[in-house]
C-alpha cells in the first residue's frame, strides 16, 4: 500500500481557525483513505497541543519530526491553502528535494 502525507496550514491566529485547518486536512485524508492510499496527516497527529506545537525550543522538534515522516512516505498532497503556510511550503520544498511525488488538492484525489 502506498503512503501520502497531508500538507497544508496547521497554526491560525485563532482557535477557529486552527479547527478548521484541522479539519480541512481531516477531510482530505478521508478522501485519500477512501481511494486506496495509506495517510499520513499530522494535523490529527498533534492536534490541540497547544504551546508544546508551538512555543519555545519543543517547535522545531515538532517540524523536523514532521520532515523525518513526509521523507518516509511515498508521495505528499498539498491542500489547496498550503501556500499560505511556511511549513507546508517547507515540506513542499523537502518532497520535491527527497523525489517525492507531490499532489494538489486543486487537480482533485489522486489514485495510488
């Protein structure tokens, strides 16, 4: 079974906004699952972590740890907002840099 890797925006300026970031990455992975793949989303994986995801020396753990996965995996999708987030652009970066496929949510669910 091929593996992909949900990228998109995590952090918001408001807790609103952190749900619904969550759960536009909750719903894409739904639709991957659905089609045969295997997925990855990290949103879920540490969501509502509060401070310990973002604050202090704990946050670039957070973000190499997230990079450690995406290299594990077979192909990364983008959401369609991910280039409105620093991280999505850097595993974006690290997919195309470590031969990974990588889809847009904007060209619909791939297929494995």
């Amino acid at each position: 079974m091929r593996v992909i890797y949900v990228a998109g925006p995590y952090r918001s300026t408001t807790e609103w906004g952190l749900e619904q970031n969550i759960r536009h990455a909750e719903e894409a992975a739904r639709q991957l699952w659905a089609a045969g793949w295997a997925v990855i989303c990290p949103h879920k994986n540490t969501a509502h972590f509060g401070g310990a995801v973002d604050d202090g020396p704990q946050h670039d753990l957070w973000l190499q740890g997230d990079l450690e996965i995406l290299r594990r995996c077979d192909a990364v999708f983008m959401l369609s907002t991910w280039d409105e987030s620093s991280g999505a652009r850097g595993e974006q970066e690290e997919a195309i840099k470590s031969g990974r496929r990588v889809y847009y949510e904007t060209d619909g669910i791939p297929m494995p």
